[in-house]
C-alpha cells in the first residue's frame, strides 16, 4: 500500500530533516497541516511498513525503504516543475501547486519522457536538485542569504518552493538561482544586498529561506 498520504509524509519527513537534522512530530502535523494526533498514527503506520523509524524523544527518521520512496517522489515534483516551467511557460510561482498533484500519478514512462525531453536536467526551478532515476541526490546549500557577513559575495543556489508570495518577490527583485548577490549590509528585520548594480532590501522571513553558495573573498 503507498497511498498519496505515505507518499506526502514520507516526503514531508525528508525535507524536514534536510531543514532541522531532526524531525518532531509536532512539526510534521504542522507542515502536513493535520492534527499531532493522526500525524502520531501515521508514523506508527509508516513505522510498521518498515518505512520510517521512531525511537520515543528521538523524532522520526527515514529508514532506507522510506528515503527511496520520498526521493522518488521528489524526483517527480521537480521534473514535473521544471516541464511546467520551462516547456509550458508556467510562472515559477505556480508550478509548485502543480507538481504537488502530478508528484503522484506520473508514470514512469512519463517520467523517463519528461526527463529526456529536457536534457536530463539536475535543477529543478527553484534550484533544487533533482534526484537520480536510481535515487541519489546531489548535496544541497547549506547557507541562507541571511547569514552572510557585510561585503561577503555568494551565488543564489536554491529558493524555498513553498510560497507563491514569496516567490513573486524574489522574481520581483531578479533574485533568481545562479544569480550573484553581495550582502551589504544586515538590519532588524531585514538584508541589503546588490545585485547587477541595483540594491534591494530583503526582508528577514524571505532572506532565511534563500540558499546560497559563498564565493571565496577575491
Ligand atoms: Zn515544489
């Protein structure tokens, strides 16, 4: 049985500890937007299909069956967005709520078509990377435009996906992946940073959720 509901928790479980390292069940029923309650029955039932594991105090992790499903489905979300994206021309702000439908149903013959149809592509939209059809993925960016120190140069590496709002204002600002960006200066509340000579201020809710590669100082 992999019904859409283990494949949402499973994927859920991944991207949490991809963000936190460990993952409370309280925070899985609230980006799951259910009750801590059927959240904690899930995770039994997922822990006797042997997908996840659940020491009591330790969160839940992934057991290697589990991380296989949960990338799989990644790897749909991601392909299905940059097709979307790319060979439709549907805004990157919109995507997402797509993918999140299509994750499921795609077939794999679908999948091997999309795949091929764009050139075996190994970022999504939002620049993250997309799984391998043998299920590896390459290491995301660890650091967030937040973080940087004054006059420190980066590279935007990856957007979080899950916030259409959000999203209209990166565009907004051409702050889009594989752009260059200098922090000039960090604020209560918010970032400056230059790029291609115009300086935007970023508010702090945004800038945490922007993942960037730093350039080593010239
Ligand atoms: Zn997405």
């Amino acid at each position: 049985m992999q019904t859409q509901a283990v494949e949402d928790y499973l994927k859920t479980i991944y991207e949490i500890q991809r963000e936190h390292g460990k993952v409370a069940t309280t925070v899985l029923a609230e980006r799951l937007d259910v009750a801590p309650a059927s959240a904690t029955g899930m995770i039994k039932k997922l822990a006797e299909m042997n997908l996840v594991a659940h020491e009591p105090y330790q969160g839940v992790r992934l057991t290697e069956s589990g991380r296989k499903i949960a990338l799989e489905v990644i790897r749909h979300h991601r392909l299905v967005e940059l097709y979307l994206a790319e060979s439709l021309g549907v805004p990157w702000d919109q995507v997402h709520d797509e993918a999140e439908k299509w994750e499921h149903i795609l077939s794999e013959d679908l999948e091997e078509r999309i795949d091929k149809a764009l050139g075996y592509p190994t970022l999504d939209p939002h620049g993250a990377p997309i799984p391998s059809r043998d299920g590896t993925i390459a290491l995301a960016a660890q650091d967030r435009l937040i973080d940087l120190r004054p006059g420190q140069a980066a590279v935007i590496a990856e957007v979080s996906d899950h916030d259409a709002d959000m999203l209209r204002i990166l565009g907004g600002l051409d702050l889009y992946p594989a752009t260059e960006v200098i922090l000039i200066s960090s604020q209560i509340g918010s970032v400056t940073v230059r790029t291609g000579g115009n300086e935007y201020q970023v508010p702090e809710e945004i800038a945490a959720y922007v993942f960037v590669r730093p350039m080593e100082p010239a």
